[in-house]
C-alpha cells in the first residue's frame, strides 16, 4: 500500500463516523499485540489550548534530550502530522507503512462484525509507530471530549484538562457541567491531573471526579509578571516571570501564557519523578512553535484557527494586547455544526469588515458565505462581502491587516500559500 492508496482507506473508514465508547479501540489494541504498554503517556483534553499545551510538552522535553512522540488533531495539510516524532510528522512512506500493518487487525474485526472508525484505527496506529520507535514520552492529545475518546484506552504517568468550555454540545452535552463529566473521564486513579481556569461548575466536577479516583489535583494558578513581547515580521517572542523562572515563549498571547501555566505544572511533575533539570525543559520552550494560532505572516496577515466562541474570545483579548486598537479584515468560515455566531460576535469586536469564503471539508458542511453575510446583519452593520475562493480573499483589496480565522481547516487551507509543506509539517 502507497501512501494514496493509505489515505483512500482511512477516507473509507470515516463513513463509520465518530462512536462514542472505548470497545472496539481497546479491541483493536490487543489485536495490534498492545503497544500502548510500551510507551508512558501525557493525557491531555481540553476544549481549547491543549494542543498548544502539547506542543509545549513537546518542544521542553526535546529539548531535554528526550525522545518524543506526539499525537494531535485534526491535521492542518496532511494526516501525516497526526503523528510527529521529535517534531517531525513522519514521513509519507512511514504513514503508509504503518497503515498497512494495522490493516489486517482491522480487517479481521470486519470479519466480525465491528467496525473501527478512522480516528479509532488512526489512535492504534499512533501508538505502534511511538512504540516501535521508542519514543521517551508520549504526549497525547484527545480528540473530542475524554471519557468515551479512543485516546482513554491507555493507562498515563498523568493528564491535564487546559480548559473547559461549549464545544461539540451533540456529542458531549448543552451545558459546562456535562462537558466537564466528558473531559473529566480521563482521570485515572491515583495519577496527578493538572487543571487550567475553567468556570466553577466545572471546577467543581473536576474536583469531584478527581477525589473519588484519589488522583492528585492541581489547579495551575499564579501571577504573571514583567510581561515583554516582541513582533518582527512573522517572528514573535513574548518573556515573562512566573514563579522565579524567567521564561520565554515561542507562541504568542494570552492564552498561551494560560497554557503555559498548566504546561509548568506538569514539567515540575515529571522533572521531580524523571530525574531532570527543570530549568532545561522551560528553555525548551522558546523554540515552541504551533502553526495556525495566532501566527503571523510575513507580509502582515493573522492566521489563527479559533472554531467557538471561547477560542475567538481568547483571540481579540491577544491581538488586543499585541495590537491595541487595530482593526482587521477578518476572512472567515465555518462548520453548520459551530456556534458561528457567537464566533463571528467575538470577531466583530475587532473587524473592519468581513469577507466571507466557502469551506468544503469531505462530508462536512460549511455555512455558505451568503449564509454568513444574513447571520452578520442579523446583529452587526460592520462592513461585509463575500467571494469564491479563499485564493480570492487573499488577494483582494482589503480595508485593514487580513485576519484569517473561523476554522482550523480554513487554516490548513490557508498554510500553503505561505510556508511550503515541510516547514508545516515539521516543528523544528
């Protein structure tokens, strides 16, 4: 099997959907001769910032010397950066390779009746490349939600949830406290969990699910202080103290000094139990880099892939502090299965206009641009419009500084006509 014949498979395997429940991946599991027992994981979930957070553990204990393994979603050109070891995505011929393998197994629950979905086939398979590559740690993101996510199979040195917030209500419920539950399900008794800001009912929910599994709870708290950033071109630096440490970050904004909190606590963690430096591990983080949140383009244009409100939120607070009372022209698209509106009402706090495209992702629906253009007007009179393409906004006259936000597929998108595929694929 080529790496087009891979992707083709895996294409096939998305008509199963996204089931809820950990059977058939801990099926799957076993039938692959159990690799996760191979590996130590770092848990993560989160409706927003846990793949920063990963990013950051990756980048620390890289630096320490340290093999990584990283696994994330969704992907932002290619699948193949699902799976990044020290960084790199493997390559297409790995991808492939590794397809193959598992494809028997898979093949073989046919047989039987059960049916692995692509993310439940894609977690498997992550965890074969990891353990035949030997991988130190493991940082491993969820999907969606916690409790019933394929990734809730394997037993982590520890788990942190960044933050909670609405996000997939029609898998993971209409309320903070019943997405809490979800994301909650990832603790594991006796294994420390690390927790960022979240609102207080699902502080309360954590805390609750932390105590009856005696798993030691962190809540990640402290001040930041003496706050320096610095924007040259497509380069940010941001430097701050926390905790007598003088840090300095390769990621821009707010929430990511948030992340970072959470990012801290862990490191602190596993420095103490790994036997080494801490101070190693945060120098590690300058050389963080996360493409797609808020990242800055050569020639002036803001890329981030904030998909819900709270994301867009922590957006604008960020540019409101990088860029005080700058305005954008903001490109924007979104999923019909998103709260876009109140995205879009994030957004308009910033926007000098709009400039609506279309967003066509296999069987997933966007919101057309006239759909975008009546839900803007049902509430806002900021200047507005809507093209063909993504290439055409990119290249139309615009009023302010381009702002592309409103997914992270319009991000994957959106990559390529800035950076070539390597320099997306690789974090190096």
């Amino acid at each position: 099997m080529n790496y087009q014949q891979a992707v083709v498979y895996l294409g096939q395997l998305e008509k199963f959907g996204i089931k809820l429940g950990l059977e058939q991946t801990a099926e799957l599991f076993r039938r692959a001769d159990s690799p996760e027992r191979q590996l130590k994981f770092i848990h993560l979930a989160g409706t927003n910032g846990k793949g920063s957070c990963a990013a950051m553990l990756e980048s620390a204990l890289r630096h320490c010397g340290f093999k990584t393994g990283l696994y994330t979603s969704p992907h932002l050109i290619s699948p193949c950066e699902r799976i990044r070891i020290n960084g790199c995505a493997v390559s297409e011929t790995e991808y492939a390779a590794a397809v193959s393998r598992l494809k028997l197994e898979a093949e073989a629950m046919n047989e039987a009746g059960k049916y692995p979905t692509y993310f439940e086939f894609t977690t498997v398979m992550a965890a074969q490349v990891f353990a035949a590559a030997q991988v130190d740690f493991v940082i491993w993101e969820t999907g969606m939600g916690g409790r019933f996510d394929s990734t809730n199979v394997v037993e982590p040195i520890c788990c942190a949830i960044t933050g909670i917030a609405l996000d997939h209500q029609k898998y993971l419920g209409t309320d903070i406290a019943t997405i809490a539950k979800e994301k909650a399900g990832i603790i594991k008794a006796g294994k420390p969990v690390f927790c960022g800001k979240m609102p207080a009912e699902a502080a309360a929910v954590v805390t609750a699910v932390a105590t009856r599994l005696a798993a030691p709870l962190k809540w990640c708290e402290g001040d930041i202080s003496e706050i320096k950033f610095e924007l040259k071109g497509d380069t940010f630096k941001q430097s701050f103290s926390y905790q007598d440490h003088q840090i300095h970050l390769g990621l821009p904004g707010i929430m990511q000094r948030c992340n970072f909190k959470v990012v801290f606590e862990i490191l602190k963690y596993l420095s103490a139990k790994f036997d080494f430096r801490l101070e190693t591990a945060l120098d590690g983080l300058r050389r963080t880099r996360w493409p797609a949140r808020l990242q800055f383009f050569p020639d002036g244009s803001i890329l981030d892939g904030a998909h819900n409100p709270d994301g867009a939120a922590a957006l604008v607070e960020s540019l409101n502090e990088i860029l005080p009372f700058e305005k954008f022209s903001v490109i924007m698209a979104n999923f019909t299965d998103k709260d876009t509106v109140g995205v879009m009402r994030q957004l308009d706090r910033i926007a000098a206009e709009f400039i609506f495209v279309p967003l066509h992702v296999g069987d997933r629906n966007g919101y057309t641009p006239e759909s975008l253009l009546k839900m803007l007007h049902e509430f806002s009179d900021t200047p507005a419009r809507t093209v063909l393409s993504l290439q055409e906004a990119l290249t139309v006259p615009c009023l302010k500084r381009k702002l592309i936000a409103g997914s992270l597929f319009l991000a994957g998108e959106t990559l390529p006509s800035f950076y070539p595929a390597e320099q997306i694929l690789n974090l190096n």
